[in-house]
C-alpha cells in the first residue's frame, strides 16, 4: 500500500480507506489510486487483514486421499462455506502423511475450526486437539473425545436393509465388514441383531471386505 500511495501521491492511509471501500476520498481519487494498483500489479490481502482482525474466516478440511466419498463430502462443504463468507483449505492425509501431521498443517495456517472426515486417529488426540480448536468429526463418533461429530444412522439403515431383504425371502444374507473404518463396528453388531431377531443366527456371517 505504500507503494501504491508514493506513486498515486496520497498517503497510505486514503490507499486503505479506498480498499477498503470506505468514505473519505473523491472520486477522482479512488479512480487514481485503484488504477496506480492496476499497474503495479497490487491485490489487497484479504487473509492479511482478517488476521490482523484477529479472524482467518477459514475451515480446515482433513481428508484421507484415496477416499473417493471424501471428495463428495468436499464438493458439498465448498458452496456451504462459501454461503456463510468462510474460505476452504484442504490438507490431505495419505500412506506417508498421518492425520495429525495433516491436521497441524491446517492450524499453522490459522483456520478458524477443522472439519475432520473419516478421521482413523486416537481418541486421545483427537480429544486434545478439540481443547485447542473447534472440530467436528464426520462419520466417526468418538464420545470419549472433546469434538462434535456428524454421522449416518449406521445401525437404522442396517436394520431397515435386512428387514427389507427377510420380507423378499431372503435368508442367507451376508454381511461385508469395513473392519476398522468408521462406523462399521456399529453396522456389524446392527447386522448381529437383526439376524437374531428374524430367528437367522445360524445363517449369519460376516466377511471382510
């Protein structure tokens, strides 16, 4: 801004009071001095002085890179964030990248709360990290851990699934377990219990998938 003010010959002060699109310069001015902009080449920084406000207006999105349901999640939380005046930044966790070293990138960048989808880190971490900032932790629940969580009805939809399958005559239903992934505990132990109320515990089995 200082470069902008020496060359339009006002002072640094008219140059923020233009940016920032307050009254206080005629239009001669503004015109002057957002054309000196112009040709130098100056963006205001918005991040800058969000900060400076002491707000990044950022959500930090943790997500596993060969999750192809995570891209989905994200194509739905961009329009959501935009709507409410939030940026997005993502920082992925992969196979040579743990969640945390993930999640620590995005609060290096001052994001304001982390949205952490299918998150596979310890509850003690993840109860820690919601004493530091605000997160929200989607598809997993971790009751044990300081952070909010969204999820799906995982032991509804499994009983509404069997109930509809026992009522077409199927018996030798089959259940293929996610293992350690978010809420299939939930679903497994859902697919137990509708075996055994339709009288089906001798045909059930689960195998990994």
């Amino acid at each position: 801004m200082a470069d902008v003010a020496e060359k339009a010959g006002v002072s640094r002060a008219l140059v923020s009071i233009i940016f920032r699109n307050q009254a206080g310069a005629s239009r001669e001015t503004r015109e002057r001095v957002l054309r000196v902009a112009d040709e130098i080449g100056y963006r205001p920084d918005s991040a800058a002085r969000l900060l400076a406000r002491g707000r990044s207006r950022t959500l930090g999105v943790m997500f596993t890179v060969h999750q192809t349901f995570h891209t989905d999640l994200i194509t739905g939380i961009y329009p959501e964030a935009e709507r409410l005046g939030y940026d997005v930044l993502l920082s992925g966790a992969t196979h040579g990248r743990s969640e945390a070293k993930a999640v620590e990138a995005l609060l290096s960048h001052r994001c304001e709360a982390v949205i952490l989808l299918g998150p596979d880190a310890a509850p003690a971490y993840l109860d820690e990290l919601g004493q530091r900032t605000v997160a929200v932790s989607v598809s997993r629940r971790v009751p044990q851990a300081r952070v909010d969580f969204v999820h799906s009805a995982e032991a509804k939809g499994v009983r509404q699934a069997m109930d509809h399958l026992v009522e077409l005559g199927h018996r030798r239903i089959v259940h293929i377990d996610g293992g350690r992934g978010p809420g299939s505990a939930e679903r497994r132990r859902a697919y137990r219990a509708a075996m055994r109320r339709h009288g089906l515990e001798g045909e059930a089995r689960v195998i990994p998938g």
